[in-house]
C-alpha cells in the first residue's frame, strides 16, 4: 500500500459558534477544502500556516513536535477546527506545520470521526461497520 491521500472540509471553530449564537452569518464563516495525507503514525490534524492564515485560527500554545525523522520543531497549536470527512465531522485543535508543508490527517481525528484507511482500496473510507453514524469510544 502505498500513500493514502483524502479531501478534508475545514472550518474555524469560533466563528461556527458564534455562527450558532447568531453573532456572525453562517456565510461569514471561514472554510476551505484541504488535500491531507492520511498519517496513521501522527496523533493530530497538522496543518500548514497557509491554511492557519485563510481560516485565521487563533493560537492555544506552542508546544515541541517530533518530526517522522525524528526531528524536533516547536510549532503552535491553534484551533478550535471543525473537520468533515463525507457524513462524519469533529471539532479538534491542530498543530501548525511550517511554511506550506503538507496537511496531515492524523490518529485523533480518524478515530473522532470513525473512519478508516482501507488498505485493499488505498482510500479513506467511513468505518463500514457504521456507514450511517460514527460509534465514540468513551
């Protein structure tokens, strides 16, 4: 199996709250669609201070990340994001990659959202076990 890659909607966090608090218009609220490399081996969503910029997500803290390579950066952690993969969705806190590096789709979400990377299809799919609803594990 080789690189597994999935299309992402994301959203600023705050402005869907205040969206539902009828503080700003539904239509006011930053998205955009995002091409993610599914990263089984990294634990959140990592995204790149491109897409932090376009939804202008505020900063949580900085904390030290290690890279694939063993590498050590620190890099800010931002959020709240809402995240949607086809009928699922989860509101996380991202790490922000530097410069315009890849988007990463990492273990937090997945298992947020129950959803799978199938190996046979070398997709992302909805966990088929519960195609119409996703199952928490508390």
């Amino acid at each position: 199996m080789g690189y597994v890659h999935a299309t992402i909607d994301i959203a600023n966090g705050w402005e869907l709250e205040n969206a539902r608090r009828g503080l700003m218009a539904k239509d006011e609220v930053r998205r955009m669609q995002i091409q993610v490399l599914v990263d089984t081996g990294s634990m959140n969503l990592c995204i790149n201070e491109v897409v932090r910029e376009t939804l202008q997500l505020p900063l949580i803290e900085t904390q030290r990340s290690v890279l694939a390579d063993g590498g050590v950066i620190e890099c800010d952690i931002v959020g709240p994001i809402e995240v949607r993969f086809k009928n699922r969705n989860c509101l996380i806190i991202a790490t922000v990659l530097p410069g315009d590096n890849e988007c990463l789709l990492g273990a937090f979400p997945m298992e947020a959202m129950d959803i799978l990377v199938d190996p046979k299809r070398g997709e992302l799919v909805v966990n088929p076990a519960h195609p119409d609803y996703s199952i928490h594990r508390i």
